[in-house]
C-alpha cells in the first residue's frame, strides 16, 4: 500500500527517503517490501510525505508488525479494514 501512495504522488524511493530523512532509498524499498519498518517515531513525516492518515498508516504498521491477536484487541471487528 505504501509503494501505491507513493507512486499516487509521483514520488520515487530516493524522493521518499529522502523527505523521511533516510539516507538510502533502499530503505524505502525494504519497508514497502516487508523487510523492515517504519520507526515509530517516524510515522507522522512518512504519513505527510505520502498524503495519507496518521491513524491509519499507524493502523496498518500495527497490522504488518504485530501479532494478529494484538491487532483485534486493539481494533474490533467492524473497524479492522484498511482505511489506507
């Protein structure tokens, strides 16, 4: 989903990393890959960068990180879609 917003603005990876701090873009790559992820403390420049939710980009690194059971306690069942 991030590689699909980032795309939406135009954006490449270097772009990305770059306005996220990061000094390689291949570090982008990895997060919109599933290798590894967005630092917490991160997330609110990533959510600006890419033109989307706090919440729920914060939502979806919670479903891609954790274990599923802390996901459905945290969100119950009728608010467990993507709101990316």
């Amino acid at each position: 989903r991030l590689a699909f917003h980032r795309r939406a603005k135009g954006l490449s990876q270097r772009e990305v990393a770059e306005a996220v701090g990061q000094l390689y873009y291949t570090f982008v790559s990895h997060v919109e890959n599933g290798r590894t992820r967005i630092p917490p403390t991160d997330l609110e420049i990533w959510a600006e960068v890419l033109g989307v939710d706090l919440h729920a980009l914060a939502k979806e690194c919670i479903r891609a990180y954790e274990p599923p059971e802390l996901f459905n306690a945290i969100y119950p069942r009728g608010e467990r879609q993507s709101d990316l």
